[in-house]
C-alpha cells in the first residue's frame, strides 16, 4: 500500500464532530434502503430505514423529535407492504418536519401517500385537502415540481374515478 506523505506544515487533522458519525450511518443506511426499495426489495429497505433510525438513538415511530429524514423513508416501506394505518402514523407525525426543513422529495412522497390512504378510506375531502396543500406550499415556495406532483396526483385520482375531462384539465395547467 502506498502511504500518504505528511508535511510538517499541513494542518492537523480535526476530530469528528459529536454527532457525525451517527448521521453518517443513518444517511448511508437510508441510502441503501432508498435503492433497496427501488430495486423492489421492500423487506430489506424497511430494516435498512429502521437501521437509520436506530443510528440516531431514536427509533422514530411513537414521537416527532426523532429521525425525520429516515422516518419519512420508512413510512413509504411501510406503505409499500400495505401497513396503511402505520404508514399514515409516521407521515402525520413526520411529515410537518420535511414541510419545515423542506425536504421537498419527502414532502411530494408524504402528501401523495396520505391522499391516497385517504382515498382508499373514501375520506374524500381529505384526500384533494392534502393535494391542495402540496400544491399551494408548491406555488408558496417556488417549487414547481411539488405543484405539478399535486396536479397529477390530482389527476390520477380523477381517472381512478372515470373522470377523464376534469383529469386533463389538471394536466394542462
């Protein structure tokens, strides 16, 4: 192995912040867990989420001080093997903090989630409330991408109801 030269004037090396070692973990844990659920290993992401969880000394699912970033990942496992009531629990408990920090690809996730699973309750009202909610925070916050999810997911939603006219209207926004 080659070994690194060091010069009497380079700088000395700084200690690791309290801390930084436990969000190194949880980040690269919930990385993998991100492409573990995009592989469609579903099983294997929701213990790699629960790892990141755990690596904040938090486990995240009874109180809103733990892990957001990794919470909101395990929520869409959750959802993904059809745990719908869980899922619903950790975005309600979740989800303020990704709209606060702006966590935007959990925010879309997290709002689209809820309305479906108000969807599938035929909590209608609730259902178009939250998509109306991602999409104002969208045109709020300059984040385009976030209102256009909203119309789509609107628009999704209208198909699922035979509603073809008023779903293209909400893509040609």
């Amino acid at each position: 192995r080659a070994r690194r030269a060091t010069s009497p004037d380079a700088a000395p090396q700084e200690p690791p912040e309290p801390g930084a070692n436990a969000f190194n973990i949880m980040y690269a844990e919930a990385t993998e867990g991100i492409i573990d659920l995009n592989e469609g290993r579903c099983r294997d992401a929701a213990a790699r989420f629960r790892l990141a969880l755990a690596a904040s000394g938090k486990t995240g699912a009874g109180r809103a001080d733990g892990n957001g970033y990794a919470a909101l990942l395990h929520a869409v496992a959750v959802y993904e093997a059809n745990d719908l009531r869980q899922a619903a629990h950790l975005l309600h408990l979740h989800l303020p903090m990704a709209r606060d920090v702006g966590l935007l690809d959990h925010l879309i996730q997290g709002h689209v989630m809820l309305s479906r699973i108000a969807f599938e309750d035929g909590e209608l009202d609730e259902a178009y409330d939250l998509l109306g909610e991602l999409e104002h925070l969208g045109h709020r916050r300059a984040l385009p991408r976030a209102a256009a999810s909203a119309r789509l997911e609107r628009a999704r939603a209208l198909m699922n109801r035979g509603q073809s006219e008023a779903a293209r209207e909400q893509v040609a926004l």
